[in-house]
C-alpha cells in the first residue's frame, strides 16, 4: 500500500485512516483517491478549455474568509443609512502644508489626522455618535474615550488597526500612531489588541477614494467615516468662480439607534471643522 501511495504521489499523512489507533487501510486509500479525483475533476475538465475560456477557481479562506462573513453579517443585521457630505478642504489643505514646511522634526500630517481631530470635536457634541450596539441586549454603549478604528489595506486585506485614546493626541500624536499601526498592519506585526476595541471608525481609498461610496459599518460601531478623493472644483462665491479644493464624505450609520437628523447633524459639524480648520484648536 506504501508503494501504491507513492506511485499515485499520494502522501499517507494525509489520509485518515479508520483502523486501530487511526491505522491506514487499502479501503482508507481507496475513498482518498475517490475523493482527491472528485473534487480535482473540474480543475482538469477546465485544462482542456481554450484558454480564452479557462476559468481560474481562488478559494475564499483565512483573513479574507474571515472579513466577508464578518461583512456579510454587519450587511444582513444592521440597516445601513448613508449620508455624504460636500466639504471644502482648500483652508485645512492650506494649514497642512504650511505646517509641514514648518518644522521637518514631526511626523508629516496627511489630511487623516485633521479629519480624526474633527471627529474628536464632533463625537463630544453628538456622543452617540462614538458608540457601539449590543443588539443581542438591546443596549447601546456610549464612551467618554474615542477610540478610532482606521481600515487599513494589506497584503493580507482590510484590516482595522485601532487608535487607542485618539482624545489625547494632538495632529502629530494621531499622524505618527496612524503610520506606526499602518506599518504593523501592512507587515504582519500587529497584535489582537491593536484590532480590537474601536469605538468608531474611518475609512479612506485615499487618491482611490472616488466620487461616493457607501462604507459598511464595523460592527458592533454604530457609525462610519468614509472619505473619497480631493478633487478641484469651480466653485461660485462673491460673485465669480474660484478653484477649490473639495472632498466628500460618504458615511455610514446605524439606523437602529441613530435617527438621519443626528447622523446629518453630526458630518455637517464635521464639515464645518474641516472648512475652517482654527476651530479644531479652540476648546
């Protein structure tokens, strides 16, 4: 039977056997071989395909598996309403690049950390906002500490690293915790506790983000940030057109527990941040 085995490049590892003690049979290799033919037989019906034609089959599993049964429950339990939002980001633009020439000793600022400093501002006004919902209780928990999930793309796929505390970080404290967990993420270091405990969650495709989208919320989170692309826009004020620079934002909320009057209140106090950027540094 070894030698069969051998033949057939089959390994006994492999096999489980139904003997004494997991012992290995002839009817054991037999149902192996029954089996590794059934399920190989449309691989090898598809070789014989033009290659035009030839389909290539990628199995589902581990991380990836992992987030689209995760996806699909948050989809299938939680009533998404969407809101998208018009913000002029051509003053925090400014702001950001006259800070970054300032001072080559910090960490270099992207539009995130401005956008995590509103939220912060944001969630303090509309506290159910940073929140997550226990569905299976019927109770909502609301916290005074925000911690900002920020989906992350990797080799591995979409992962959600988490700025524990975001509330007492200032822009650079938030731009290098962002980098530090984007790195850990992206190279495979980052533990179980730095993807876990997020309290509300931004997402962004960055120059990818497109026009609109529509983010699924991280459940058990009650809202999602979701930010698309910085493009140049006419735009007419004081009588004549200007260039701006605008952005949506295409966000995600619970409508179990957040009415479309607070989740609409809620980014348009976040556009009003961003749109002039001193109020992000007023207490």
């Amino acid at each position: 039977m070894r030698k069969r085995a051998q033949e057939l490049g089959i390994e006994l590892a492999d096999i489980a056997g139904s003997g004494q003690d997991g012992r290995i049979g002839h009817a054991d290799l037999d149902a192996f071989i029954v089996n590794r033919d059934r399920t190989t037989a449309p691989a090898a019906a598809l070789s014989l395909l033009p290659a035009e034609d030839q389909i290539e089959l990628v199995k589902v599993v581990g991380l990836r598996r992992n987030i689209a049964k995760r996806m699909q429950e948050a989809y299938r339990r939680i009533p998404h309403f969407t809101y998208v939002e018009q913000v002029d980001v051509t003053e925090v633009e400014r702001l950001r690049s006259q800070l970054n020439e300032r001072d080559d000793q910090q960490p270099r600022l992207t539009l995130l950390p401005f956008l995590m400093q509103a939220v912060i501002v944001a969630v303090a006004d509309h506290p159910e906002m940073n929140a997550r919902f226990d569905d299976e209780r019927g109770v909502v928990q609301r916290y005074s500490a925000v911690h900002l999930g920020i989906a992350a793309q990797t080799p591995k796929g979409l992962m959600v690293p988490v700025v524990k505390h975001a509330e007492a970080l200032d822009l650079w404290g938030c731009a290098a915790e962002v980098t530090r967990l984007s790195e850990a993420a992206r190279s495979g270091s980052v533990t179980l506790d730095e993807l876990t405990g997020s309290t509300i969650t931004i997402t962004s495709l960055g120059s990818l983000g497109g026009i609109v989208s529509t983010p699924i919320i991280n459940a058990p989170e009650v809202a999602i940030i979701g930010v698309n692309k910085i493009v140049q826009q006419p735009v007419y004020a004081d009588g004549t057109w200007v260039p701006r620079q605008m952005m949506n934002l295409s966000s995600s909320f619970d409508h179990r527990v957040i009415d479309g009057w607070d989740a609409a209140q809620f980014i348009r106090r976040i556009r009003v941040l961003l749109e002039t950027p001193a109020l992000l540094f007023v207490d």
